[in-house]
C-alpha cells in the first residue's frame, strides 16, 4: 500500500480531481476543431487547481501551505 501524501487526504482536493474526471469527459464531446483551443484551455483551468493544491503541499510550512490553498481558492 502507497503512502498519501497530505493533500490526498483534503477534500478539496478529492473534490478537484472528482471534477477534473467530469471536466475531461464532457471535453471529449466538443467539437474535434476546439481540440487545441477550448478543450485544451478548460482541461489546463481545471488541473490546475488540483495541482495547485499539491504543489502547495510540499512547502516546508504550514503558513506558505495555508498561502496556497488561499490561492486556490480566491480568497
């Protein structure tokens, strides 16, 4: 068994990755001439909140981890 890393354990972030699943399969019934503009654009949008959430997570205090997920969230 692999160990979680602490964001794993946020729901937050299991609620981005639950939506980044929605975001790639509604993407896939855009039009094939959006592949490289919107599709692309609303994939990159929504990843990038969960990556934010993790990336966040490797800083070395809680204070540079709480600045992220503040980030994240536009508050």
């Amino acid at each position: 068994m692999r160990t979680r890393f602490r964001f794993e354990r946020l729901n937050v972030w299991q609620t981005a990755r639950g939506l980044n699943r929605q975001v790639y399969r509604l993407a896939r019934k855009l039009p094939d001439y959006e592949l490289y503009a919107m599709t692309s654009q609303i994939r990159r949008a929504s990843v990038s909140v969960s990556s934010n959430i993790a990336e966040s997570s490797g800083r070395n205090s809680d204070k540079d981890f709480a600045h992220f997920l503040e980030q994240v969230t536009g508050h």
